[in-house]
C-alpha cells in the first residue's frame, strides 16, 4: 500500500491485508474500491486471491470492512462497538478455518470469498492473540478514520498524520476554545 499519511509505513506482516481491507475506501475523498464487484475483484486479484465476486460477497464486504472499521476506532479510544462485534462474529460464522498438515498454520476451508474473509479474520485474531492488533487503528479524525500501524513507544497516535487529520483536531478544539472563551468574556446586557 503505497501513499500511506505521514509517511507511515504499513502495518508489518499479515496485518497489512487487513490495513488494506480497511482502506480499501478513502472515506473522505472516495473512491470505494469496493462499490461494483469489478473493483472488488481488482482488490483481491491485487492480493492474490482470484475467486468470483458477487453481488451478495462486495456487500458483505462493505459489511465486515465497516465493522472492522469500528473496532480499530475502539484501538484508538472510542468506546465499544457491540453492533460491530456482533456483524464480525456473524461473518465469521460462515468463514472457517482449519489447520493445515503442510504448514502447521490455519488456512481457509473455502476458496471462495468467504476464504478471503476467513484469512483476514483470522489474521485479525492472531494479532489479537499477539498483542499487535492494538497498535491497529482508525484515525480519530472523524472525516478520514483512515487505518493506520501506531509504531510509537506509548502506542498513543491519535491521527493517521499529526501534519493534516492531527491539524484539523487541533485547529477545531481551538475553535471551539476561542468561541467559548469570547462568549463568556462578553458583557451581559
């Protein structure tokens, strides 16, 4: 994933596939790679996955991309999304896994789309399990909640880049500051 804000780099290993799944719309600016099944399927080609996409598998797409959305927005202090949960939990239903003889690791059962969202789920619960899926995040700016790997020591990145979404929250918080402040400095009449 190239062009990642403030010169980010990826999130390491597997859980790159699930930054890019997320990312796979530009909330604020758009495009939604997932909008006709035509994008959809040039997103998973472009990861090397070649199953058919329909109409029922881009929507359910949409559907697990918008509530792991929600969960990277609790990694980054929003409260809990039990509706999120639940549609995660819903989709992984119908996506097992199975280990594997040759590799000793979990792989899909199915080699549709449902495969797909089974290896991002369960790249989701191995990082669960090793303690980096915390450093997953959606940016707290409400117009760009872009996915982004918080490398800092404290974990405590707030924006995807402090230069643009970071400037935005300053800039709104000093507003609303500056627009309190002058009200309650005014004379009543």
């Amino acid at each position: 994933m190239k062009g990642q804000p403030g010169d980010r780099e990826i999130a390491p290993g597997p859980l790159a596939l699930v930054q890019s799944f997320v990312n796979s719309v530009n909330v604020e600016f758009g495009p939604d790679e997932f909008a006709t099944t035509e994008g959809a399927a040039r997103w998973l080609a472009r990861h090397g996955f070649t199953p058919e996409v329909g109409e029922l598998d881009r929507r359910d797409a949409v559907t697990l991309r918008e509530a792991l959305r929600a969960v990277l927005r609790e990694n980054n202090g929003a409260a809990p999304d039990p509706e999120a949960r639940l549609t995660i939990g819903h989709v992984a239903r119908d996506c097992p896994l199975v280990v594997s003889g040759e590799t000793l690791g979990l792989r899909p059962v199915q080699q549709d789309v449902r495969g797909v969202f089974a290896t991002i789920l369960g790249t989701v619960a191995a990082a669960v399990a090793d303690g980096s899926w915390s450093r997953l995040k959606a940016c707290r700016e409400h117009r760009c909640e872009w996915a982004f790997y918080d490398r800092s020591r404290n974990r405590g990145s707030r924006w995807c880049s402090m230069a643009v979404c970071g400037t935005r929250a300053k800039m709104r918080t000093y507003r609303q500051g500056a627009a309190g402040h002058g009200a309650a400095s005014r004379p009543s009449r």
